[in-house]
C-alpha cells in the first residue's frame, strides 16, 4: 500500500512501497484538515476532496494546487490534472481507499483528495467595483453554519448565477472540504465576500442599487408572487431559528415560500434553491 508520507512523485513517477520485504519507517502521514472549525483566513490552504471539486479548481485555477492524493481507479479520469503535476513539478501519490479517507476525513473522497490554496475572499467594496451593470444577486448568510448546507447553498448559487456569497464579519463560517464536495464545483465559481460589521454593508449595497429581502418561514410576501428586483441580496438565516427578526424588519422585502403546511419550512439550502429560482425567472 502506498503511504501518503513517503517521498513524492515528481515529473510522472509514481513511487510506491514494495509489496514484500521490510519497509523503511514510514514518514509522518498528511493529516485531515478541520478547516470549516477554523475562523476565516486562519488556514491558507484548503483540502479538497471529491471529484467535480477538484476538476473545478483545475479549471479555474491549477496554480493553486499544492498535492494530489488518487486512487488508481482515478488515473484514467485525471490524465490532464496529473500531466499537468509532472510538467509543473507537482507532488501527486497514488494510495489506497484507506489512505484517502483518512486524508478527506470522510468517505465521500470520490477517489481524489487535494491539498490547494485558498481564494482569498474579496471586501464588500472590491467586489462591488466589479460587477457588471444590470441584474445582479448576492445570498447573504446570516448565521448559516452547517457546511453541507453551505456546499448546496453553493451549487444553487452558481447554478442559478448568483454573484456571491455575503458573510459578516462575525460569521465563522469557511468554505470546508466537505462544503466543496457538497457544491460540485460551484465553490469555485461563486466568490465569498467577507464584509464588516453587517450594518456597515447596507449603506454600500444599496449605494449599488441593491435591495434586500429577508426570508421568513411565515408573514412575508410570497416569493412566487413578489415583484423581486433586477439587483437583489437574498438574507438567509441560520438553520432552526432562522434570520434575525430585527434585521429582516431593516430590509425591503420580507419573503416567505408557502406550501402546504405538512412541515413547518424548508431547510436553509432548499429555501436558497427556491428563492434564487424564482429571482432567475424574472431576470
């Protein structure tokens, strides 16, 4: 079996250990990154795992990929993303089913586990300056914790073509390899802002041409029959309890999704699909 610690391949090797015979002892394995724990920009790279999520990182940006662990069942897959490591000189191991999911912390590794750097996030005003003028929407987070819910979050948003995800200055939330995974390249496509303290952002966004619609279980106006902005920021609450009910009452719209009331709500992600939907319906 192949150590993820052993020295790497480089320009196309793949080394491995011998089947028979005594081994060298073994070098210090990689160890799984906690990075959705850790507070923003504390961690500068990231370990990606899953196959879309990595092939989307390639895509948009391969300079940013450090190590390449993948099963050999993958190699048919990467051919481009590990001719790429040996013209580049960069470090990639074949290793065994165990070794990736220990390296991923999960089973759910699809084979291929990256370690690359993080996209740095953008500031409110930076982001702002760059958009193009017409419709525009963002999904600002309010309190959303959960990284599988983030991931999903994220794979509406780039399929709906939102602009980017908005996080206040207290949020903890971090883009995770679990919440990569979840987006299936959509992490890569919809850029983080990281703003201030959150009534610093309103002035600034509405200054764009934004409005903001808070999104309540009960009480706001249908999103289905809502006359919804062509420059719109979704506020989504946390998971349970859901927005502030006094930042909701600071925004222009209230928005809720009815139905038929067999369940309370839906949870934050699928609320997210639905909202943005019905705002690229309209635009």
């Amino acid at each position: 079996m192949a150590e993820p610690g052993s020295p790497w391949g480089r320009g196309g090797r793949r080394e491995r250990a011998p089947a028979d015979g005594p081994r060298r002892p073994a070098a210090k394995r990689p160890q799984p990154v906690d990075d959705a724990s850790q507070a923003p920009g504390a961690q500068r790279e990231l370990r990606l795992y899953g196959l879309n999520a990595v092939r989307a990182m390639f895509a948009r940006r391969p300079d940013a990929l450090r190590k390449l662990y993948l099963a050999e069942s993958r190699i048919p897959d990467l051919q481009p993303l590990l001719k790429w490591c040996a013209a580049h000189r960069i470090g990639y191991r074949v290793v065994a089913e165990d070794d990736l999911r220990r390296l991923a912390a999960s089973s759910h590794h699809e084979g291929v586990v990256a370690d690359v750097l993080r996209t740095p996030a953008l500031a409110l005003s930076d982001w702002l300056a760059s958009l193009d003028a017409g419709p525009q929407l963002a999904i600002w987070l309010d309190g959303v914790g959960n990284p599988h819910n983030y991931g999903a979050i994220l794979r509406s948003a780039a399929h709906f073509g939102a602009s980017a995800i908005l996080l206040p200055r207290h949020s903890t939330l971090a883009l995770s390899g679990a919440a990569a995974r979840v987006a299936e390249g959509g992490a890569e496509a919809v850029p983080e802002v990281r703003m201030g303290r959150p009534e610093d952002g309103l002035a600034p966004l509405r200054g764009a041409g934004f409005q903001l619609a808070g999104t309540v279980v009960a009480g706001g106006r249908s999103v289905f029959d809502a006359a919804l902005p062509e420059r719109l920021v979704l506020v989504l609450g946390a998971e349970g309890e859901g927005m502030d009910r006094d930042f909701a009452r600071t925004c222009e719209l209230e928005l809720s999704i009815p139905g038929t009331g067999a369940v309370e709500s839906l949870n934050v992600a699928a609320a997210s699909a639905v909202l943005m939907a019905a705002w690229r319906m309209r635009h």
